[in-house]
C-alpha cells in the first residue's frame, strides 16, 4: 500500500514511548501518521504503584488515558510478538487475541521492562512481582485477606504466618512496598478487634543480598530509608537472601525458615523479552544503541527507556539507569530525532545529569535528593508528593483528592478479590495485563512446549 506521508510506529506507551509519540505529535502535527502500539489504553505511573497496594490510591489514578492526552496519535491495542526488520513490520496480538501487523517508516521501541527472575527454587510459584497494577490490586486484596484469615483463626502459628509479609529486594520498589504495607496492615489491624486482642503485630521482613537499603541509591538516602523502616518495626536484613520457597513460607540463606504467605519478589526488573528477539546486538539484554537512540546499522530504528542500553555521556563506558526520569527524557528525544530523520530539526545526542531521586517511606516521610541536596522527614514527603504530580502526565487533581482523603479518612478494608494468584504469574512477559482463563500469555507462547 502507497502511503502519502510517513507512518511512524512506537511500541509501547510508558514513560519513554509516552513522551515520543507527544512530541512527535507536536513537531509533525499532519506531516506523518503516528501510531502507538501498546497493550492497555493507558500509560502508567509506576512510581505511586506502592501506593495503590497500600490502599491510598484507587488504581484508576495512577493511569492516564492514551487517547485523551495524545489526541493525533492513533491508537493501536494490542503486543508486539515480532519484529520484521527487512519488511519493516511489527506482528502483534490484539486483546480479543486478534493478529494484526503494522507496516512502519520509523519504529521507536520503548516496550519498557519486566520483573527479573532469579533461579531460586519456588519462587516462580509462590512468590508475585511489581511491576504492573494486577500485581498492585493482587497485593492489596490479599494483604487484606491475610489480616481478615488471621483475625478469623484460632491457630496462633497460622495467624504468624499470615500476618508475615516477606519482600525481596530492598531497592526503591522493594522499600516503597514495604514501608507503605507496614503502615496498611498496622491501619487493618487497628480495625480487627479480635485480632489485636490476640496481641500479634504483623511483621514486614525487607531483605536485600546487598549491605544496605537502596543500594543503587546515594548513601544518605539508604540511611534514611533504614532509619524510618526500622522505627517502623520493619525487620531490614541486608546481607540476606532467599534459597528457597515454598506455599508455607521462604527459606533465608542463613538457614532461617520465615513462615508466611506472601513473597513480594523486588529484586530488580530485566527489559522486555521481545527485545532480544528482534535479533539486534544487545548489552544484557538492552537494546544498544548509539547516543542519538538509533539503532546502529538500520536508521529508520530508535529505541529508548528500559528496553534501550543508551551510552551515560555523563559517566563514560556506563549505560543510563533503568529509571522514570531517563525514560521520559529518551522518549522526548526520540521522538525529536524521528522527526529530524524525516527532515524537521537536527538529531541530537542524549546526555542528562541526575537530578536526584525520591523515595516514599509512607505517611509523611520521605528520602530524597533533589539536585543533590539530601533531605527526610516531612520536607522530603512534601517534595517527593510535589515531585509526583509535577512528573504525572494527568490526574494530578484526583490523585491530590485521594492523598487528601487518607489523610482525614480510615483506609477501606475490603478486598474485591478481583485479581487472583494465577492471574499474576512472576515469569510473565505481560506484567501490566492480568491473565485470564483460557487466554495465552507471551511467556507461555515463547516457551517450548509450553
Ligand atoms: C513499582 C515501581 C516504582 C518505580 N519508581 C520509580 C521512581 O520513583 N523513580 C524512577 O525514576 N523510576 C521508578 N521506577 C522505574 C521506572 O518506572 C521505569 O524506569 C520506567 O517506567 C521505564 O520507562 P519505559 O517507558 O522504558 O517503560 P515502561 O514505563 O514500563 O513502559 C513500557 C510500555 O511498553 C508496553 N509494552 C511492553 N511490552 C510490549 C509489547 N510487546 N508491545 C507493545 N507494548 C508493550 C507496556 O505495556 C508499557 O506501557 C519504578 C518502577 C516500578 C516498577
């Protein structure tokens, strides 16, 4: 088919592919057709994901309407399976597990990434991930089932291992969950009459292989974050990792067996599989490219955010971080570079200077850096939340509206059950779609025999 103007395909709509299809948009206005191919109608913002396991927002807030914000662009629902390079043509699965193809002059690959898996044994089967909102509703309901289960038996060694949560990975998912479940149970707790009778605390466990919290962090920020999570009554074990799991609890490299029902497997995330089957050169699993995001070798491919190994011009021989405020800044730039290539403006090479980072330990209290300068407690909080609606593409107003509420409110105690275990696989390559009876996942579909 002869196309009168060039059709820009972007695969993924996260941070980075977000942020390239609006500028594109914006430069190229009727010059190129744009299409965005991501599996939901939503962009998500995952850094207050924690915050919608713990109860404060409604999922709805954290997600932000792809129409409504890219109002040219041309939404395509569904996941890429294939990559065509030689035909420039992208295969992809549609949500009513239709087949559909899309022919492309440009292609940004910004499809973001997955949670990472480590073999230990068991962990595929009893532990969950967090990287997507079914994982955040599943958390949510079923934290709230193990206080309601606890509260309901009579078995003081059942109630233990129910209102045991164990996360793994003390980076600033695996803190962030943590510190927010902690505040969430003691709030379910304070609502169980029998329960506290029994006089149980639930017990958050954060482990970390690492010497300390937040390892990829700045120091200060790690000792902000333990002193907060210890006051707490978080139990941090740095050093500490899993050898095992099994449906009654975890085994701990020091040979401790923690009885509970739930693992909440942090431990860092791995780029998007369909990466590495595009059949391009890749630095752990990162699609390489050059410091303008185009691919080496086929002009008409950028690529960027997680899914991308993009050279750190500001620290030599290093790749950027996996991080919300790369992304973003990649997307703005591969989308001013598509249009460069098509002839409107200059290509550019990216090079961004950390601008510190922010985490929320829940309540009031935060750690954060802004530009470098270290700062907790309230000042931190109130940074980090203005720092989040600065950063939201939209529903600023709402989730202002829902902080509003938890602060003046009780959390709601229901849990919907909407979401269940097998519905959130960990080894899934669609962490951002629940499975559903009868459907096929990608990871199922590119394992053998499976
Ligand atoms: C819980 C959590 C908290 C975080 N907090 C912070 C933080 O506070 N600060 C920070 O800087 N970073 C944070 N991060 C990391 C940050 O969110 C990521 O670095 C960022 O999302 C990467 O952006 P991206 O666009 O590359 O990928 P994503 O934002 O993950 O977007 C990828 C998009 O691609 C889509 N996609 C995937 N596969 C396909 C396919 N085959 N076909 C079509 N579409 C596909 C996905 O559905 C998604 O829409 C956090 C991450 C998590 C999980």
């Amino acid at each position: 088919m002869i196309r009168n103007r060039p059709r820009i395909v972007v695969v993924g709509a996260g941070f980075a592919g977000h942020q390239a299809a609006k500028t594109l948009s914006r430069q190229l206005r009727d010059n190129a057709e744009i299409v965005l191919l991501n599996p939901t109608d939503y962009f998500l913002y995952l850094p207050l994901l924690p915050q919608v396991a713990a109860g404060i927002l409604e999922p709805r807030r954290v997600t932000v309407s792809l129409p409504g914000t890219l109002p040219r662009v041309r939404l395509v629902l569904g996941e890429a399976d294939r990559v065509d390079l030689a035909a420039r043509r992208v295969h992809y699965t549609g949500p009513e597990d239709d087949k559909g193809e899309l022919e492309y002059d440009r292609l940004v690959l910004a499809v973001g990434s997955v949670n990472k898996l480590l073999p230990v044994p068991g962990v595929a089967e009893h532990a969950h991930g967090f990287r997507g909102l079914p994982e955040a509703l599943y958390l949510r309901d079923h934290v709230t089932r193990q206080i309601e289960l606890a509260a309901a038996t009579g078995d003081p060694d059942e109630r233990a291992a129910r209102c045991t949560f164990v996360v793994v990975g003390a980076g600033y998912t695996g803190t962030e969950v943590a510190a927010q479940g902690q505040m969430f149970t003691d709030a379910l707790v304070r609502k169980q009459r029998a329960w506290r009778h029994a006089g149980h605390k639930p017990r958050w466990l954060l482990l970390d292989i690492a010497p300390r919290v937040l390892p990829e962090l700045d120091r200060r920020l790690s000792r902000t974050a333990d002193t907060v999570l210890r006051g707490r009554g978080v139990d941090v074990r740095t050093g500490t990792s899993v050898k095992e799991a099994t449906h009654e609890g975890v085994l701990l490299d020091d040979g401790e067996f923690v009885d509970t029902r739930t693992v909440v497997w942090c431990v860092g995330v791995r780029p998007d599989p369909l990466v590495s089957e595009v059949g391009l050169p890749v630095e752990r699993g990162r699609l390489l490219v050059e410091p303008t995001l185009n691919v080496p070798g086929h002009p008409e491919v950028f690529a960027c955010g997680d899914a991308a190994a993009v050279p750190d011009l500001t620290r030599p021989g290093e790749f950027t971080p996996m991080t919300a405020q790369h992304a973003a800044r990649q997307g703005k730039l591969a989308g001013r570079n598509v249009a460069a290539s098509l002839g409107y403006g200059e290509q550019q090479r990216y090079k961004h200077n950390d601008l510190g980072f922010v985490v929320d330990l829940g309540g009031v209290k935060a750690a954060a850096n802004p530009l470098g300068v270290p700062l907790s407690g309230p000042v931190a909080g109130a940074v980090t939340r203005g720092y989040h609606l600065a950063a939201m593409p939209g529903n600023r107003i709402r989730v202002a509206a829902d902080w509003l509420l938890d602060a003046v409110l009780p959390r709601q105690a229901v849990q919907l059950g909407l979401v269940r275990s097998w519905s959130v696989p960990l080894d899934t390559a669609s962490p951002e779609l629940a499975r559903v009876p009868g459907g096929r996942g990608r990871a199922e579909q590119s394992e053998p025999g499976g």
